[in-house]
C-alpha cells in the first residue's frame, strides 16, 4: 500500500484549485458543516492561515500516485484530535474511504501520538457512518449542528484494529 500525504501548505497552484473543486463538489460540501460553496480566495487564504496553526493539518492523499482525498485533523492535542476526510469526488472505485481511513489512523497515532481520535459525523450519513465503525469507532454521544444530528464517535489507541 502506498500512501503518501502532502501538507496542504505544501500544495501547487493545480492541487490547490482541483482541492477546491473536490470541496465544492456536492457530494462532498453536503456532508460538511460549512455547506456553502467556497470561493476561491477563502480557499487560498484558508490554506495559507494552516502556516501559522498547530492544531490544525490538512492533506491531499495519493495513492500510487492517484490523488484519493483529503484528510485532516483539528483541535490537535497531546491527548486528542478530530478528524476529518472526503474522498475524490470523480474517482469512482470501490476503497478509496478504507485507505484514507488507513492514512488517518496511522498519522493520528503513529505521528501525532494522540491517545483518542475523535469523529462528528451527520446522523444522514450512513455511509460515512458504517466506514468509521469498520475502524473501530464507538458512538459517545449526539449533538445537534445546523438544525441536523451529528453523532459523536471515538476511536482509542488501545482499540486500534490494525
Ligand atoms: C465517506 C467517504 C470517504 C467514503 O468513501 P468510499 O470510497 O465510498 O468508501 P469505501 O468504498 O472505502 O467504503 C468503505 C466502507 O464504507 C461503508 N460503505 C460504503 N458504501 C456504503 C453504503 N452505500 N452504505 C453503507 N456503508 C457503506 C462500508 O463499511 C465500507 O466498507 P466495506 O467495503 O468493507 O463494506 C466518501 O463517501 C466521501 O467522501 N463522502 C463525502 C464526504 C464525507 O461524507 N465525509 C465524511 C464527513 S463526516
């Protein structure tokens, strides 16, 4: 398996805007909290605010060299992180969620060395949902965001599955 993540503030001209174009698509922007379409200069100036923030990153994901996703983790602590991802919107292949879920579990415990990795996923999104359990995630509780229910889920380091 051969994953490799690029730090978004490391990111091209090209991989910024195809970035944006994936945000924006949506099937994407509907599972977010912010649903808005963004434009290209919060875009920019989005990526250029993760230059000065530690607790927050965000990366694009290749795959042999196909670009899969994107993953992110915020609130980072020395104990905690949320995370976060959306796969390419125009790849159409079965497991691209599965490996992006193997780059998150590996970075967030393995680079980050958090003892929790945190979930918030709308109640709607089944799929999103049952991908998050197939690693290990445990429902903690419910809130409620933009009027929707959002399941908050958690994974532990002792309760990594791989
Ligand atoms: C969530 C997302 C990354 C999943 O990516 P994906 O490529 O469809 O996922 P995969 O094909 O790797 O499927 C992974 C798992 O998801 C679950 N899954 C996939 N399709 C499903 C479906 N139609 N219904 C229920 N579960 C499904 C299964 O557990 C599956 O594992 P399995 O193949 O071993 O059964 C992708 O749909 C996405 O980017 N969605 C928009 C953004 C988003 O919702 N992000 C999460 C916000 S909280």
């Amino acid at each position: 398996m051969r994953l490799y993540l690029c730090n978004f503030t490391t990111l091209s001209e090209p991989q910024k805007q195809m970035i944006l174009a994936w945000r924006n698509h949506e099937a994407v922007r509907a599972h977010m909290y912010n649903e808005k379409t963004i434009s290209e200069a919060e875009h920019f100036s989005f990526i250029e605010s993760l230059k000065t923030r530690e607790d927050r990153c965000y990366f694009l994901v290749q795959h042999e060299g196909v670009d899969i996703g994107v993953i992110d983790f915020n609130n980072i602590s020395n104990e905690r992180a949320v995370m976060g991802l959306y796969a390419n919107p125009t790849l159409h292949q079965k497991g691209v969620g599965s490996l992006l879920m193997d780059a998150i579990v590996t970075y967030a415990f393995e680079t980050l060395k958090v003892r929790i990795l945190k979930a918030e996923v709308f109640e709607s999104n089944t799929k999103a949902k049952a991908l998050y359990e197939k690693f290990g995630f445990c429902e903690k509780g419910r809130k409620m965001v933009n009027e929707k229910e959002v399941i908050c889920m958690e994974l532990s380091h002792e309760h990594r599955s791989f």
